[in-house]
C-alpha cells in the first residue's frame, strides 16, 4: 500500500475530531451516544478521547458538554439557567396522580404497574401511564420473570435531560425535596424511603392520598 492510500485510513488529529464531536452535539436534537459518534466520525477516530478534550475545553464557558444517561449533549451551565426562563413555556401541567407516579417510578424503577399502585395506596389510572408515555419521560422495562410476567416502567434520558440529570442515581433525596417544599414533612413507608432516609421510614402513613 502506497503512503497516499495508507493517509486515506489514519484518524483526523485530535484536535479535528474534538470539531467534529462538537458540530455533531450542536446539531443534534437529541443526545447522542459515543457509538453513534463513532458511526458518524471518520475511520480511526476515537470519539471517547475527543470528548474528554472537549469536555475540557469547555469547562467554565457559557454552555457544557453534558452527559445524560449513556449519551452526550452541549447545555447551557447549570448557574446560568435562569436567563433561559422566558424562553421556556410549560405546555401542560401533570395532575397530582401523575407526579406522584412519574415520583415512585423515578425512585423505584424497574417497577410494575401493581408496585406502584401498592406504594400509592390507589389504582393507577390507564391515562396517567398513557400521559406520562406521550410526554417520553417513561418507557417500558424489561418484563418480571414472575407470573404473568408483568411489564415494568422506567424513565427516560428525555426525563433525565429535562431535569438536568446524568442518571436517575443523581435524583434528590427525600430530606432535600423537603427542604424545596416539594414534599410534606410526614413520615414515610419504607417502600419510598431512598438511601440516607432510613431513619424517616420507621412510620406507617401513606405518602399519597387521593
């Protein structure tokens, strides 16, 4: 093989893929995962490694590379999100019944439509999963290996994006969506308590009532 065919194989410098890795992110609509990276970028490139750069390149800048579940997408820093207010518009508002479960899927997830109405204390409605389904903040899981072999729910990267998340592990804990006013200060079953909340699951009262 010739040395101008050998060329035609060897990977852009770094310094072009991290452009590449950067144009791809920018238009994209939607995160994009380091495989999807791979297939768009010339042969030989090691997409991971141009991340990185990027990554640092843009460290205290006006927007960030970001990771949201197993992808990668450019969002404005996090302490600058406030000027982005007037441009956000709420197109509908979630009922009570679809927080609480869009909440018990988020902390709990995998989880059966049977769990979460166990946790509620009440029956899920079909248009509470139907709504939260069309938003994309949840998908269905893998189904249990139990009778009936029940399908579970999970969230989204929609979801995890929407809130500014990398994983669902990076959720508040209970103490902080008190402190936020998002929860009441009411003891909670032990079915809801997440990590470090121990010690406030010893109660019996329901955290959902309808």
């Amino acid at each position: 093989m010739s040395e101008t065919e050998q060329s035609l194989f060897d990977a852009p410098p770094i310094a072009e893929q991290e452009r590449m890795v950067e144009a791809i992110l920018f238009a994209a609509a939607e995160p994009v995962t380091v495989a999807e990276l791979e297939r768009r970028m010339p042969h030989g490139c090691d997409p991971a490694e141009a991340l990185a750069y990027l990554r640092r390149r843009y460290e205290g800048r006006g927007v960030r590379i970001v990771r949201v579940g197993d992808a990668w997408a450019i969002r404005t820093a996090p302490d600058l999100g406030y000027l982005m207010q007037k441009e956000v518009i709420e197109q509908r508002k979630l009922s009570r019944a679809a927080i609480e479960t869009l909440a018990i899927i988020a902390y709990h997830q995998p989880v059966t439509r049977a769990e979460i109405e166990e946790i509620r204390g009440v029956a899920v409605s079909r248009g509470t999963i139907d709504q939260l389904l069309e938003m994309e903040w949840i998908r269905f899981g893998r189904r249990r290996m139990t009778p009936g072999r029940p399908v579970t729910f999970v969230v989204t990267e929609s979801f995890l994006d929407h809130f500014g998340l990398e994983s669902a592990r990076d959720l508040p804990g209970l103490k902080d969506l008190r402190a936020a006013g998002l929860l009441d200060s009411r003891p909670l079953p032990g079915a809801l308590a997440t990590p470090g909340d121990e010690d406030e699951a010893s109660g019996q009262t329901e955290l959902f009532e309808d």
